[in-house]
C-alpha cells in the first residue's frame, strides 16, 4: 500500500497534475501520508499567521495617569511609570526574573506576572454571552452529560501523566484567587442530590487594568513563561522560603520530601495549588533534581556563589521539563506517528528524509512539489527567536484546552514496588489538599511512583468527570479560599464566563470544518441522543469543553480530541520559540556546555532512577516513555522516536 502510494504520488506529480494540499482540512488525519502530515504542517501555518491574538490592541478610553495608578502593564513599556525598559539589558538579566519581565527586549512586559492572557480567536468572538450564561444550565450538563458512572480508563497512558499535566499548568496559568464580592448564581433543580437552591460561584478576578468596553480581558497571576515557576515561584517572598540559600539549592526534610506550611499542612513550593498526590510526587522529584543540577554545576564551577548556581540551575530544569514534555509526555498520550513528527519538528526539527520515513524518493518529491520543506522544518530550540509578530502570552483558549479534569480517577490502590502486593486503598478526596501529606507518610515515593506509572487515568470523554471533584470541600486553608464546588459545572461556566466560543463557532474560528448535526460529532448514538436533548437540537449551543468530549473517533493514538490538539499545535512551539532563553540565549554561556549535554541526554526515566535506583527492576531497556503503563512496554519498540535508549 505504501510503495503503491509512493508511485501513485510520483506519477501524479510527473503528469503535472495539481494535487495541491487541501486548505486546512477537518481531519488531517483521515488522509493518506504523506497528505496528512502536509495538511497538518499547513494547518499549523494558519493558525500561527492568523490566530495569534494580542489583547492589549484596544485604544483604552483611560488616561496613562489613570492607568498608571491601576497597575496597567503595557507590553512595550512594562509596568506604567516604572520604564522597566532600560533595565531590561541583556547583561542585568542573564536568568529568568521571578515576574518574567525582560524576556523580550522589545516587549519588555509581554509573558511577565499580571500581562492578560491572549487569544486564538478574534476578540469580537470572545464576547460573554450574557443571555446564554446559564443555557443550558452547567449544573444539568454536568449531572446528565459528565457524571462518571463507572471508571472508563484511558489505557495508552498511566496515572503519571495526570499529575504532570497539572504540574505544567500551573507553571503556564493561573486566573487567581477569583473575586468573591461577584457572583454568579446557577439554578439547582429540586431533586439535585448535592447542592440546594442556587450554587453561587464567584466571577474570575477582573483585569486590574481595566480594558474596552468591547471584550472581556483576563491577567496571568504567574508568568506565562515555560520557567518552571511552579517549583520557584512568582515573586520573592515565596522564592525566599523555598531556598536554603547554600550552593543554590532548594529546601527538602531530611528524608527527601517537601517541608509543611504548618498554616495550611501543605508542602513549601512555588505553588501548593490544588494539591494532590499525583502532583505533588513531580514537585518533590524535581526540586531533588535541582539540587542534584546545582550539585553538577558546583563541581564544574567551584567559585560560583549561591545566586549563580541557583539561576543557572533554574534555567536548566525549566529547560529539560520543557524537552519532557514535548519529547514524551505528549508523545505518550499522542500516540500518533504524524503528531511524534510535528513534536520532535518543535524540539529539534526535522528533515525531508525525516517527514518522508526515510524514503528518498518520496523525499526528493515532496521538496519539488513544496519546496518550502527543502530545509525541512527548523526546531524552535537554539534558532533564532521568532514572536510572529504578537508579544508573546498563553491564551485563553490555552486554557480551555487543559480543563483534563477527567483524567483524575475517583480512587487509587497503592501497591508495593517490591511484591506488586496491594498496600492501601484511597478515596481521592483523602489525597487532596493537606491530606495528601499523609498518603506521603503512609506510602514510600518509590510504591507511589509505581503504582502511577502503572494505572489507568480516565479518560477524556462523557460521563467520566471525576466524582469527588463534582461535590468538592475546597478547605479555608487552600489559597482560593473555603468552597463546595461541583468542578465540572465550574469547567464549563468559566469557559461561558471568559468568553470562550461555543465548540462549533471556535471550529469555524479555526479553519475546521463545523458540525452540522449530533451524528457529525460523535459516532456514539447514545452519546448523539443526550446531547441533542441538553442542547436543544441546536449544535450551535455546544459547549466548547463538551463538543471535545464527546468527539468521536479520535485520530489513532490520541488521549484527548483532535480540537483540543489543534491549540496546542500552534501554542507548543510558541511557549519555545518565543523565549529567548530557548532560542537566541539557549547556549553554553547561558547554561554551561554541561547544561546543553545534559538537557540533550536527561529523560525522565533517568530522573526516577538517579533519586529512586529500587525502580530499576521495573524500568528495564523496553520502558521507554515512562507516561506510558510500564508494563504494558513489553518488548523493545523500535519505532519510538524518543527517547533514544
Ligand atoms: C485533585 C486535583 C485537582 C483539584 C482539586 C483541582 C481543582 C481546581 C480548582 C478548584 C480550580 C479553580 C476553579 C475556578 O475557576 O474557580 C481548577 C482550575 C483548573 N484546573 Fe484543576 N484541579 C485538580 C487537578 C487538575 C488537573 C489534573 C488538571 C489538568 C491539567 C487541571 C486543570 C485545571 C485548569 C486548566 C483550570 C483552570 C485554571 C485557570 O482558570 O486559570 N486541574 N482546578
């Protein structure tokens, strides 16, 4: 079939025939390779050119004076009257700042603490839409269309990558603590088993800025940057009580956990957020290999002082994350050959020979038909900077995308690493918030680890919305403050809230082609049937959060909907390309030439088995992405990309 399709191509192209790539197509991945691979590269070109949208372009009817008091960033300027600017010199700012400011000489302010979030659809479509705030109403989606009856497992991954992905957001994003003298209110039906009357959920903190009357405007409570500031923190007051202040390293107890914050029983970090277990074991792990990182650098630099071997530290782990996650998170939950291409093309590029499976023809024709591909595809990683022209920022859209509250299971056994015996069983909601320090004292790192790297988390479709999160006791102690919240009606009322597009106008938004009736988005009859019903016969009123869910077939391999996949195709190089600490500064005299080699050479699996060596026995030649259920890697897979081991 391959061979057939190389001929075919190469006729077709010998005959002159216009067999140009079809303009952003719906599904990329229904078409045969290499098309899919050529409309997706050209998917992503789009959305780059035309859906990267800067939300400090409104002309604002208030003064500077006026805006200067309020705080106002401007992304040229930094913060109002405070011309950032001319200190923003690249000799005064060799490592990542706590606000993120300085990143971008020209943009001083753009991805620092407090800039507003951007968006990938145009700001007209991001309007709140007043009179259909509550239809239908978000409590009745999530008891009808989110409910987890029983446990449907995603099983390409394992429970390792739920704790992870809420590792990186919350590095990426936070809205803040929300403002709790606004409310929304959303009826409750009288037969509702959790909730009386009307649940009142406070509105998303405004913009301290203020914007135009036109469009609603968000701001980043931590720095957009992939910098790792959810182990360092955003400004300095945290940052003091996380380091020991010798030989730039980070506080850890004597037997290699986290201290407590004896005022919320919640570990010392740069942030505690939504702390569970599966979060919290990333945070011990890479605050052990912070100090291993600043360990290495002190040998090779013995009269380096505390400050320069924590900073360059700094830059180095927020770096290997980063290549984590391009390079096997995302390939472990996007188990998909043309997705593995345009990741490992972000990282590190890739060349024709590369995008053609190493086949010379196919090659040599791909390169006369589009020779735009004759360099092939440069990784944003080391090359030049590149903000395509809009201040670099995450994206409210961005946001929408990581609500993966699904894969959280409702409860967990931990087994032994020793014996595979059953150790304990947990409720989740008893390894939430303060009560996951004691499923830390119960448990070794090295059983927990084990047990995550081998269960199922849920999967991201209907009716597998966690439980324990739908009626939620968030404690007075947690940095939002006292709650019982139904998470799932929040997931979708915020998106509602911050002018999220519904799922059809966003698809239309982003050159996809939109549904036209139930059976378009799901192959699942039933699934078509319950939606049809919520939404009134209207698939325009689709939620943006549960059009994705319920979407049906995904393309091969994929954890999550291929409209969730098209956002982070077009924000996943711009987190790196935008950076001058991953592209112009991503070099040895910014991170030591042992910092390079180690960035190239570290992946995960190294790091559990530095700070866990008793893991050895389960993490053998054929585990090579630890994301992926480790017993479920029997047999060595030599199609896998990466790591190379
Ligand atoms: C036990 C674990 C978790 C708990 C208790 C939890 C709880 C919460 C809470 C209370 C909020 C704020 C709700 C609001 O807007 O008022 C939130 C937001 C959010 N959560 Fe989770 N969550 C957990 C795990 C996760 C995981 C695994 C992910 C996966 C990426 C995730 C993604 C998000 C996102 C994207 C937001 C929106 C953040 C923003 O608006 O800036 N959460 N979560």
């Amino acid at each position: 079939m391959y061979r057939y399709l190389c001929w075919l191509l190469t006729i077709l192209s010998v005959k002159h025939y216009t067999f140009s790539i079809p303009t952003v197509p719906s599904n990329w991945w229904q078409y045969p390779y290499p098309y899919d691979v050529l409309s997706l590269a050209e998917s992503q070109e789009k959305l780059q050119n035309e859906n990267l949208i800067d939300s400090y372009t409104e002309s604002t009817e208030q003064s500077y004076g006026q805006r200067r008091l309020r705080n106002c960033l401007d992304p040229k300027i930094g913060r109002l009257g405070r011309k950032v600017r001319y200190g923003c010199s690249k000799r005064r700012n060799k490592s990542r700042r706590l606000d993120g400011l300085c990143n971008d000489f020209e943009n001083p302010a753009s991805g620092s603490l407090y800039y507003r979030f951007g968006r990938n659809v145009p700001l007209n479509a991001t309007v709140r839409d007043e009179k259909n705030l509550y239809n239908p109403n978000p409590r009745d989606i999530s008891r009808t269309l989110m409910k987890r009856k029983n446990f449907i497992p995603v099983t390409i991954v394992n429970i390792l990558v739920t704790g992870w992905v809420q590792f990186m957001t919350t590095d990426w994003f936070d809205s803040g603590k929300n403002d709790r003298s606004r409310h929304f209110k959303v009826p409750i039906r009288d037969d509702d088993p959790d909730f009386y009357d009307t649940m009142e959920i406070p509105m998303t903190r405004q913009d301290s800025c203020g914007n135009s009357k036109d469009y609603d405007t968000y701001q980043n409570t931590v720095t957009h940057w992939w910098d790792a500031s959810q182990l360092y923190g955003i400004s300095k007051q945290i940052n003091r009580r996380i380091r020991t202040r010798k030989d730039g390293k980070l506080k850890l107890t004597s037997n290699n956990r986290l201290p407590i914050d004896p005022s919320n029983g919640v570990p010392i970090t740069g942030s505690s957020l939504n702390w569970w277990v599966g979060l919290g074991i990333f945070h011990i792990i890479w605050t052990r290999e912070h100090n291993y990182v600043c360990n290495m650098l002190k040998e090779r630099n013995p009269t380096w002082n505390d400050e320069m071997l924590y900073n360059t530290g700094r830059l180095i782990i927020a770096a290997v994350i980063a290549k984590i996650h391009t390079l096997e998170w995302t390939t472990a939950i996007l188990q998909n050959d043309v997705a593995k291409l345009g990741l490992k093309s972000n990282w590190y590029g890739i060349t024709p020979i590369e995008i053609a499976r190493g086949n010379a023809t196919l090659a040599a024709w791909l390169i006369k038909q589009f020779p735009q591909f004759s360099n092939g595809v440069l990784g944003a990683v080391g090359n030049p900077k590149n903000i395509r022209g809009v201040p670099y920022s995450l994206t409210q859209d961005f946001i929408a995308a990581y609500r993966l509250h699904p894969l959280l299971p409702d409860e967990f056994e931990v087994r032994s690493h020793q014996t595979d015996i059953l150790v304990k069983r947990y409720d989740m909601k008893d390894a939430v918030f303060e009560k996951a320090e004691s499923v830390f004292e119960e448990n070794s790192m090295e059983d927990l680890i084990y047990t995550f790297g081998n269960d199922y988390p849920g999967a991201m479709t209907l009716h597998n919305y966690p439980n324990f999160l739908r009626n939620l006791d968030i404690p007075a102690t947690s940095l939002r403050g006292k709650g019982n919240v139904d998470m799932a009606t929040i997931d979708i009322l915020r998106d509602r809230e911050r002018g999220m597009p519904r799922y059809n106008a966003f698809r239309r938004l982003f050159h996809m082609t939109p549904i036209n009736k139930f059976e378009d988005l799901t192959t699942n009859p039933t699934h078509a049937e319950e939606l049809r019903h919520m939404y009134n016969n209207d698939v325009e009123l689709i939620d943006f959060l549960i059009g994705s869910l319920a979407e049906s077939p995904l393309p091969e391999g994929f954890g999550f909907s291929d409209t969730f996949f098209r956002i982070f195709t077009i924000m996943a190089r711009r987190r790196l390309e935008s950076d001058r600490f991953f592209t112009d500064d991503y070099t040895s005299e910014y991170y030591t030439q042992w910092g390079i080699d180690y960035i190239d050479d570290t992946y995960m699996k190294d790091i559990l088995l530095r700070h866990y060596p008793s893991l050895a026995s389960h993490l053998q030649q054929n585990v090579a992405n630890v994301f992926i259920p480790w017993k479920s890697q029997t047999s060595l897979d030599k199609n896998f990309p990466y790591p190379l081991y």
